[in-house]
C-alpha cells in the first residue's frame, strides 16, 4: 500500500515538474506590408532578391523551467518566399516592376539580419519577452550603392506562457513593422529611380 501511493506521488510530482516544461515552437509567420508606400517610379524594371543573412534559425527559447527545449524556430525556406512577395509588392507600390531577369536594371537585395526571442533566464513562468527584427537593403543602380538598415522590437507581457499562435502573431507584428520602415525609407525611391 506504501509502495503504490509512492508511486502515486511520484508522478503526480512528475506532472507538475512535466507542466513547467515547455515545447520547442516551429513559427511561420507572414509579415505584411502594414502602411502605405509613396509611389515615384514609373513601371521601370527592378530586381528583387530576398536572403536570410541570420546565423541559425533559432531565434531564442520561451524560458520556463527548462529553457533549451523551448527554443523558437523560424526556418529560412518558410518566411523568405513569403517575404519575397511583400518585397516585390512594396516595389510595385513604390511605382517599380519586379523584373527577376531584367538586364541592367537596377538591383534591391532584403536581407533578414536578425531575428530574436529573449524571455528572462530566472524563474519557471514566462512572463515575458521581447522579440525584434532587423532587415538590411541594399540598393545598386548604374554604379551606385545604398544601404540602409530598419529595424523594430517589442516587449509583450503574459499572464501564462504563450501559445504557438500567439508567438506568430508577435512575431508577424515585428517582422512587418520593420518591413514597413524599409520601404518607407525614400532614399531607396530615389536610387532605384537613379537619382
């Protein structure tokens, strides 16, 4: 009888310890271009490139009581195609056409530089985390360069550990709002238009 309820507390203590441990999340987020764009050029052809200049998929872990198996991962073949569409579309807006092979025409190459996750180290509970992005541009047109980098962050609070979806949606919210600041930059416009 001692044997059994033993065992009983054992692993009702497992559960709780098992409870404290969170999963590894797999994001996929769509990051959209979230205000408008100024329209300068007039249909000129533009190449548009998307790279992922990020060391490691591996933005960083939800923290918890076991922080190496909640690791957050954004793979580079599930957001770049998504991000070349939103290039290409900012381009369209800003009065381009997305041309893959044009010869001569001017070059945008979007690099993800950064893409992060930080909840704190200490305590068992996510309460919460701070999450930013980081795109690099670079523009060449008949000899000439520009580069710029835009970025954004946000701290977001919790009442209890976030779920998959809600890491998205996060996630999206960073990754568009430097998108955003990207192509609102005029300088690239005016480059591309080769001023």
């Amino acid at each position: 009888m001692l044997h059994r309820l033993l065992l009983g507390l054992i692993a009702v203590a497992g559960l709780g310890l098992a409870g404290c441990a969170l999963s590894p999340q797999q994001i996929v987020p769509e990051p959209k271009l979230n205000a408008p764009l100024a329209a300068v050029g007039s249909g000129q052809p533009v190449v548009v490139r998307v790279v992922d200049g990020r060391a490691s998929p591996n933005l960083g872990t939800r923290g918890g009581l076991y922080p190496e198996t909640s690791m957050i991962v954004v793979r580079g073949q599930d957001v770049l195609p998504r991000l070349q569409t939103q290039a290409e579309t900012a381009v369209r807006l800003l009065g381009f056409t997305p041309s893959p092979n044009a010869y001569n025409a001017p070059q945008l190459t979007l690099t993800l530089a950064e893409l992060k996750y930080q909840s704190p180290k200490q305590g068992m509970y996510v309460t919460e985390a701070d999450i930013g992005a980081t795109f690099r541009v670079d523009v060449q047109n008949a000899g000439r360069r520009y580069s710029g980098r835009y970025g954004a962050s946000l701290n977001q609070r919790f009442g209890m550990a976030p779920n998959q979806q809600t890491n998205t949606q996060l996630i999206e919210n960073v990754l568009s709002d430097a998108l955003t600041r990207a192509f609102k930059d005029p300088a690239i416009g005016q480059l591309l238009l080769g001023r």
